[in-house]
C-alpha cells in the first residue's frame, strides 16, 4: 500500500528500539486512533474506486439479510426461539413461535426482545450475547449484552412470561464475567470483584455465590484459583430426570483443567484427566470427553473417547471414579461434539472428515446402546438446540454446494423430518467438490477439499482462494457459505479448506502435533496444500489467494513471510501477529498451552522469534500486498497486532491494505451492514489481486 511514514517518532521508540510501536497498544488513544482512521480512508478510497465494491456490497447485504434464510432455532421456555437480524433489524430481535408453527413455511414470530430499540432507549451500542434460562421451567434468564461486540458483557435477568428485565432482579456490570443459575435465588458468579480478581489472561478466578437482592460486595466465595490460571468457570450440569451437578472448571491452561463439585462440604476435586471435561449428563450418567488416555484400574481409555460415570459416584466418592466406554474413535475418526435429550445421548463424529450423527440410550450394566441415525453422506453434520423435555433434536446438514437444511428428529426413534432447507444462494451448476491430499514435509499425507467448475482448463489460471485455521484441535469441514459462492464460485472462482494439523480432524494427535515449539509443521502443511494446487495446475501463485482469522490470520501472516513465492494475496484477519507479547495484548495470556510461554520457555522464545510474523517482516521482501483487518472492540486477540503488523510494514516501503472496523469484537462487524462491508472490501481485494482489473476499467486497487 503506497502510505506515507507516520512523521511522528513514537514516544517509545528509544526505550525500546526493536518495538517502536507499542503507542499502537494503546487501543483508544487519540493518536492511535488518527492513525486507523487514516489508514482506513486510504484503503476504503482505493478498494470502493472498483465498481465491483458496490455490486459486492449489495449482495453481501442482501445474503446477510435475506428472509428466506433458515431462523435457527432453539427449545425455550415450551416454545421454539430464535435471534434474527436483518435490514430492519441490524441488532437483531430474539422472538418466539410454537413447534407447530415453526414447522410452517411461513411462521408467525412474537418479539421477545428488540435489540436496536433497547440500545436506542439506553444510549449504548448492544449487542445480544445470548441468553442462559433457568431449568427446569425456564422462565428466569441472564440476558449477556456487549457494548459494540467485545466479549466483555453485562448480564441482566429477564422473565420471559412478562417480556421485561426484572425489576430489582440480578444486574452484574460489564466483565467477562463466567455466571450460571445454581437456584431461581442463587447465581455462582465468576467476575471482576474489584481490586486484582483477574487473573493475567484477564478472566475471573474468583467464583463465588450470590443471593438474589445480595450486594455484589457481599457475594459468599466458593472457590478460589490461580492467578496464573486462565480463568475459574461455574457450571451447572442437568439432564432432563432433574439431576443437577453444581461444578467449578479451574483452566489452568487453554487445554488443561481441573474440575471440582461443589457440595455441601464445600469444592471437591473431581479425579478426571487434565485434559477431560464434562460434557453432557443423561439419566443420572455424567458423560466426560478424553483429549488424552485415562487409565483406571488397568483399563486405559484412549484420547478421542467418550466415557460415562454414574451421578451416584460421583458425588459420593469424586476422588474415586469408575468410568464406562461410550464411544471409541477409529483410526480416521474424531468426536466433534456431545448433546443430550431427556434420555439420549447424541453423539457427532468425523469419518475421514465426514460427519456421522448418533443417538445413545443407557443399558443399566451392559452400556450403551448405540443408532447412526440415517442422513446423507460426504456432509458436515451436527446437533442443533437438543430438548431436555422430550428426545427431539434438530439436526443440521450443509456441504459447499450443498445448502444447509435442517432437520427435526426423534432421538429414541431415529425418525428424522426435514423442516427448513435454504434455498440456493448462488448457482451451483457445473460445480464439483473433491477431496485431494497433499504431502507434507514429514511425508505426512494432508486431506483438502477444493470446489471449482467441473470444466475448468488445468492450465493454472483458475483464481482460487485457500483456506485453513490450524489450531485448538478446532475441525474444518465442509459448510455452505453464500458469501464464498455468490461473490466467488459465481465469477470463475474456486476455493480450497485445507485439514491441516493443529486441527481436529483426526483426534487429539493431530492438534497436539503442532502445539507450542513443533508448530512449524502446521505451516508446512498449509503451505503443501499451496504447492498441490498449484503442481496439479489448478491455479497458480498469480492466482492464489489465502485467507484466515484470528489463529488462522497468525497462519495468514506466516505464510505471508515463509513463503510468499506461492500467493498473489494475503487476507489477515483479527489477528494474532507479535508472538513475542502475545501474552500482553488482550486475553493473549490465555493460549499459551497451544503456542507456547516465551516469558519462561527459552525454547518457544527462540521458536517465535524466528516464526512471529511482526518480528520477521523484512526491508525489501517481495510480499503479497495484505489486506489486513480487525476491529477495535476487539478485546479477544485485540486489534494491536495488525495495527503494529502493518506499522512496521509502512516503515519498511512495503504496500499493504489495512482496514479497522470500530465495531465488531473478534468479528467482521456488530451487525449486518458492517459484516456486509467487510465482506466487500475482503472480496473487491481478491478480485483485484487474482482476476485482475474490472471489466471496462482499471480499479485503483488494481495498480
């Protein structure tokens, strides 16, 4: 990007020359705000110059607020809910209809909650973080609001039977407060107490219990952590016979925790692995997932299971467990995920990144009983809202050419009916989906897949764009995105996922094959997709564009510096950059169990200091022009590493785009509008990077 050098030495650039950009940090300041104000001007200027910006704006509003989109719902309160925003509706309103009615083509919805009117009414910038309902009756709930979309929120209590905020009911001020239901009375509350109550990740270590019409400075302690944890998390584990389990998750680390009951005599610990949680209770059956082996009495479960303890036990004798096989991964599976009805467990998997869905029912002594239940193949499934009330479940289907649909089943039967399907958003005629494998620098085999026209010339010119997130054993699998297809797909373009490790595709040992210092290896595998579209004359490194956010921007930026022989065009997005002080930014403390501690680990100092993308940019280096976004409210991975990313770039001479929504939290954009502009702005630079000026014109973004 052709910017001029900010004539302002920063006032710290003698005290610390190898970071003259820390002023950057300071999120609010006026002069860090001049300076994204600027830069947001030059890129806007030149990316809104293409026309193809405004025919790409109007239709990425009109996908995001489109009526015919699928209101997904959830089981409330007797009712079918839902959170819908719209043009009308840029904050959303959460409203309600009956099952009956929502089955309908045409359902009759009645506002519970108006977003945009209770912002207007209170003066603040809301955004709706979801609601948590008192079980079993489900009337009370803690409505978390954000101001502008930071993960930082209030909680409120609303009665859904009057449709209004309690009065004199539970008010807890903006933090990142962790807060659930332990009676229509009580709330264990894990918060910001005042004076030093958060931990260095900045989350609550702290839980304690407060009583309805209680002070917040009279909230009785119930469990104390680390100051050095993550963070301390109440929980409440039902299931639909009325049992309840009251526990407190301590994170030590992003990946290893201890859980603890509370009982009358106060927190026990419960004899899990660090790296176990629970995930679901059925009939008195606690149901835990292993992300590592658990041995008991000889008998070891292997990383990747799911295993059952019985409540009995575990609240008579939590030091002492005798856990149950669920559920065991095959050599090419995974458990993406675990939900429960009133009497069935459900359980998601992976097969080669394939979903597979299943309905478990307790067999007193013998186990469980286990049904697939009967959907289409080579799909992402998953479980939508699950009722506690009775065995009904939705039940969602999606793949890149295959719009979602969801479907309502019957856990205990396995009937399944299809409710809602979206209708096609861009025209998937003449489309192909494959699933390709590249080889990685271990030898290791890389599974991708890639959507493109079935007739396209193998000649290397087909624009393609390449995705990956490669980290927190967080799976890519295939999904219908309106975006990638009406404003991509539609115009000759193809685009790549790429499983790459890190990820969960394959079970823990995928993730925990790149995890701190062993890192590298993620990048080669993203870069091996790279080089296998390109020898397979998909495309081409003038053709190839990539994009990803938050650890996949830190994957973005990498890939950016390592190898910049193989794309034409780098998307950054929220993201994670300064590996160095990562642990000073944000909640940037919080992952050091996936990237490693450089404050007390020489060796991951050493590793991010030849890997971090901020401290690796060089004078001189033919890079891809980025396009580089973030938001202010962003208050996750904050916005300081692309500011001071693209600070440094600017020193160097080396062009760049860099855009900074003030809205959005970790996120394109606080509501639909903003979502829709970024999604323009991200689109208009690809087109101009991989396909070349519009037709008729040479765009300004395109010199």
């Amino acid at each position: 990007m052709a910017q001029t050098k900010d004539s302002t030495a920063p006032a710290s650039a003698a005290a610390n020359p190898d970071d003259p950009y820390i002023w950057l940090e300071d999120v609010r300041s006026d002069r860090a705000m001049d300076w994204v104000n600027a830069h947001n001007a030059e890129t806007v200027k030149r990316l809104e110059a293409d026309p193809r910006y405004q025919v790409n704006y109007d239709e990425a509003l009109a996908l995001a607020g489109a009526k015919d989109r699928i209101p997904m719902p959830s089981f409330l309160n007797g009712d079918i809910y839902n959170f819908w925003q719209d043009e009308e509706h840029l904050r959303g309103i959460w409203r309600k209809t009956s099952l009956a009615d929502y089955r309908t083509a045409d359902p009759n919805w009645t506002t519970v909650l108006d977003i945009d009117a209770l912002g207007k009414a209170e003066g603040k910038s809301w955004v709706f973080k979801g609601a948590d309902c008192l079980e079993p009756e489900e009337r009370l709930c803690l409505i978390s609001l954000s101001d502008g979309g930071e993960d930082a929120t209030v909680t409120r209590e609303f009665d859904l039977k009057t449709g209004r905020f309690v009065d004199g009911g539970f008010d807890l001020p903006r933090a990142k407060s962790a807060v659930t239901w332990e009676d229509q009375d009580h709330l264990l509350v894990a918060t910001d107490w005042g004076g030093d109550d958060l931990t260095t990740s900045g989350y609550p270590y702290i839980v304690k219990r407060l009583a309805r019409g209680q002070a917040m400075a009279d909230a009785v302690e119930v469990y104390r952590g680390e100051k050095d944890d993550v963070g301390v998390f109440p929980g409440m584990v039902q299931d639909g016979s009325g049992n309840r389990l009251p526990t407190v998750v301590r994170a030590i680390d992003f990946f290893h925790s201890t859980t603890s009951v509370l009982t009358d005599d106060g927190a026990k610990a419960l004899a899990i692995p660090e790296k176990a949680n629970i995930a679901g209770m059925v009939d008195g059956h606690v149901i835990v997932s292993l992300d590592e082996d658990w041995t008991v009495d000889g008998k070891t479960f292997a990383a990747g299971s799911v295993v059952d303890l019985a409540l009995a036990d575990v609240k008579a004798d939590p030091a002492n467990l005798a856990p149950r096989l669920v559920w065991a991964p095959g050599p090419r599976d995974a458990l993406e995920g675990v939900s429960t009805t009133k009497d069935r467990l459900l359980i998601a998997t992976l097969e080669n990144v394939r979903g597979r869905l299943w309905s478990y029912a307790p067999d007193g002594d013998d186990g469980w009983n286990a049904m697939q239940l009967d959907l289409p193949d080579n799909l992402s499934l998953g479980f939508g809202s699950t009722d506690e009330k009775s065995d009904e479940a939705f039940l969602v289907a999606s793949g890149f050419t295959t719009p979602t649909t969801l479907y309502l089943s019957n856990a205990e039967t396995g009937e399944i009916e299809e409710v809602k399907s979206l209708p096609a958003k861009f025209d998937a005629e003449g489309l192909v989906v494959e699933q390709l494998e590249a080889t990685s620098s271990d030898g290791t085999k890389i599974p991708y897949f890639v959507v493109h026209r079935k007739d396209i010339p193998l000649d290397g010119n087909t624009p393609t764009l390449l995705n990956a997130y490669g980290g927190f054993q967080v799976s890519q699998t295939p999904y219908y995105s309106s975006n990638i297809g009406k404003l991509w797909l539609e115009r000759g373009g193809a685009f790549a996922l790429a499983n790459i490790r890190g990820g969960g595709e394959f079970g823990p040992a995928w993730h925990e094959a790149g995890l701190g210092t062993k890192r590298q290896i993620i990048y080669d595998d993203f870069a091996a997709v790279g080089e296998d579209l390109i020898a397979r004359k998909i495309t081409s490194p003038k053709h190839l564009g990539i994009f990803g956010g938050s650890n996949g921007g830190l994957l973005m930026g990498v890939e950016m510096i390592q190898r910049p022989d193989l794309w034409n065009a780098v998307a950054i997005q929220v993201p994670l950059l300064d590996m160095i002080r990562i642990s000073k930014i944000a909640a940037g403390a919080s992952w050091q169990g996936e990237y490693g501690n450089v404050n007390t680990d020489p060796e991951a100092m050493a590793f991010w200091q030849k890997t971090s993308p901020y401290q690796n940019l060089e004078r001189g280096a033919d890079y891809p022009e980025p396009f580089i976004f973030t938001t202010t409210k962003d208050d996750r991975t904050g916005p300081q590493h692309a500011r001071k990313f693209a600070a440094r770039m600017e020193e160097y001479g080396l062009p760049f785009y860099y855009y900074e929504n003030t809205e959005g939290g970790h996120g394109s954009g606080a509501d639909i509008k903003q979502s829709a502009r970024t999604n323009a702005l991200t689109y208009t630079y690809f087109m101009e990077k991989l396909m070349g000026p519009p037709a008729g014109g040479t765009g300004e973004g395109s010199k």
